[in-house]
C-alpha cells in the first residue's frame, strides 16, 4: 500500500489554484551562466555589465540578457550611478532572496544546539521545545482545515498545508474510507533523525486533526524516499464485533 505507483486508486495534488508558490529565492537559476553571474556578484559589492562580461570573458550583451531574466525573477536588483560622463551606469547587486541560492547549514547548527541542549539541561527540555514547535504547525494546520467536513476534506487540506510548507505533499484517496498521505521532503530531516519525538509528534497531530486513524507506511529518516501515513476512517478499521 505504500508503494507509489499509478494505479486505480483516485490520485490527488495538493497544489492548487491560489496556493502560494515556493519563494523565488529558493530556486536555483537555470543555466551555468546565471549561476556564475550570482556567484560573482556574491563575491563583490556590485558590478556593472561590463565588469561582469569582463570577469566571466562573455559579450556585455549576453551578460544584460541573462541580468534582465535575473533581475525578473527577483534575484537582482539593479541601481543607477552617476558618471562624470556619459549616462548613468547600472550596478547590479545580488538580492535578499538571492541569498537562498547559496549554501546554508541552519540544519546542522540546530542539531548540534539541541545536542548540547541535551548535554546541559536533558532530554525532557529538547522534547519541550519540539513540542512547542508541532504545537505552532498544528495551529496552522487547524486553520487550514476549519472548512473542512469530510473526511477526504480534511485530508486534501492537510496535504495542501504540508504542502506550503514544503514537505511535497500530496495524497491519494485509495478507497471510500482510506487514504494515502505522501510527503516526499521532510524539512528537519536531521533534526528528525536525532530526535525521533519530532516524528511522534507529527504523526499526533495528524490523528487529532484529522479524527481518523493514522498509520506511518514509509519514514524518510528510515531511509526511504518518502513518508508516507496510512489514514483510515475509525468505522473503517473497527472489526465487525467491535473490536480495533
């Protein structure tokens, strides 16, 4: 049941019509040319066409085109110098979303903090915190399922949030009462594989919210390639003498 291939079961994105897409910033440019020009520009306090095509060994012109693409999509941003002479010259600086493109290590920071947090104050202070955090997600999510009445409501919404929040998410709906939750990114994958609670806590919310019976198929900390629940009406996973 957790395997992902195309079958007759009902299949669902939770991308839709009005949902927010992934910040601009987080998406690698197309092209090796562009990926130069925002390393370059990373490494300067701004350059103009010309210093660009110099530093790269390109025409200014292709430099301008690919600035101009850059510059749409929110990666750069440009301002205007006067010259003693001749017309103002354009100097391209990388933007605050640029940033994003470049590596960053907020995961392993976070893990060794709460390793020491660990060390210093005990286990019972990192399940606090992480506590604290599903709690925040679970209001969120809450939010997001108010308009829901039905189960299949319920799950689509869910999946929609998880979405936006960067987990992949999508579902499929297996048959009247049952369901398939997928997320193909986890975004504290080695927070995750530390602290095993983050998971627990995951899996909690998404019994409460959803009021139906929640089962992990697939965990990416497990080293599969997606997480994937199991979800089931409560008639549906009663026996017919009454018993779960």
């Amino acid at each position: 049941m957790a395997t992902d291939r195309p079958s007759r079961t009902q299949r669902h994105s939770s991308r839709h019509a009005g949902t927010p897409e992934p910040p601009l910033g987080t998406q690698a440019p197309r092209g090796a040319t562009r990926r130069k020009i925002l390393t370059t520009l990373k490494k300067s306090d701004g350059l103009t066409a010309d210093q660009l095509a110099a530093l790269l060994g390109i025409t200014a012109m292709a430099v301008r085109k690919h600035l101009t693409a850059l510059e749409r999509d929110g990666l750069v941003e440009s301002t205007a110098v006067r010259r003693p002479v001749g017309r103002p010259a354009h100097v391209y600086r990388l933007s605050s979303l640029a940033d994003d493109f470049f590596p960053k290590q907020y995961d392993l920071v976070i893990t060794d903090l709460l390793a020491d947090l660990v060390q210093i104050d005990g286990e019972q202070k990192v399940d606090l915190l992480l506590s604290r955090r599903a709690e925040r997600t679970r209001d969120y999510l809450a939010q997001r399922l108010q308009p829901a009445t039905t189960l299949a409501e319920r799950v689509a919404a869910l999946a929609a949030g998880m979405d936006d929040l960067g987990y992949l998410a999508s579902f499929e709906q297996v048959d009247e009462d049952t369901f398939l939750l997928k997320q193909y990114n986890c975004t504290i994958s080695r927070v995750a594989a530390c602290f095993p609670c983050a998971c627990r806590y995951e899996a909690e919310i998404y019994r409460e919210l959803l009021n139906a019976d929640v089962e992990r198929a697939t965990h990416i900390v497990a080293g599969d390639h997606m997480c994937c629940y199991v979800i089931r009406a409560h008639e549906a996973s009663t026996n017919p003498d009454g018993r779960r």
